[in-house]
C-alpha cells in the first residue's frame, strides 16, 4: 500500500449546542454506521459527549456549537467531540454511586471505549474514544 493511502473514510457534522441537537447526532452516527457490531456503542458515546459538550462547556451557551468526527477503519472507529471550550475543567471520569444523577457519562464511555484520549484545542477540547473492531487490539482503556 502506497504510504500515503488510507483505507479509513472520515466523516463530519456541526451542530449548534441545543439539547435536540445530540439526538441529531446519534441519528447521524447510527446512518453511518448502519450494519457495523459497532453501531449502538457508538451511538451512545456520541450521545454521552455531546451532550457533556452542552452541558458543561461553552458549545450549551447561546451561540455555541459542537463538532463530530466520525472516522472508520478496518480497524478503528474513532468518534471525536470538539466543544467551544470555556469549561473551566478537564473532563475527568468519575465514580459515582449507582443513585447519581450527573458524573457518570464519561465513566460510562470509558466502558465502553477501548480507548478515549482529551486534548486541548486552539477554541475548546476534544474528546476522542475508540472502538477497535478486533478484540484484543490496542491497550487499555484510561
């Protein structure tokens, strides 16, 4: 395979930061990945990290947005959140009790994912978290 040719196909979508905008984005990521075992875990953690990017950044403030990436591979599908920033914390995965009502998103996606990876951007944070599709790849989850 010539170096520079990849086999995984990327896809994008902007939203506005209301709270109908993540079942636009589940709906989005179930349409793309349509047929993959991956699909439903996939969903919900498109759906836990846009919602937190709402909730708990600047992307749920009057003007804000969010921005998804949905990138597959043989290999990977990797799902990344892009929020506008201003949360004044790192996302941080949290052990809630079983009767909590907030704190357990990201703990949730952590579950799930074989690997999530936060990294700050020039205007906010992204929030990535794989999937591998062969069982034993990669390392562990965070």
């Amino acid at each position: 395979m010539h170096e520079y040719t990849s086999t995984a196909r990327v896809w994008g979508l902007s939203c506005p930061g209301f709270p109908e905008e993540v079942s636009r984005a589940r709906r989005w990521t179930r349409d793309i990945l349509r047929g993959s075992p991956l699909a439903e875990d996939a969903e919900l953690i498109v759906s836990e990290l846009s919602a937190n990017a709402i909730l708990h950044t600047a992307s749920g403030h009057a003007s804000g947005s969010f921005h998804l990436a949905l990138a597959v591979s043989p290999q990977v599908v990797a799902l990344s959140v892009t929020d506008d920033g201003n949360a004044g914390t790192a996302p941080k995965i949290e052990h809630q009790d079983q009767d909590a009502e907030h704190g357990r998103g990201l703990a949730m996606v952590n579950a799930i994912a074989h690997r999530i990876v936060v990294r700050n951007t020039d205007g906010g944070r992204t929030v990535t978290a794989e999937l591998f599709t062969t069982p034993g790849r990669g390392g562990h989850r965070c």
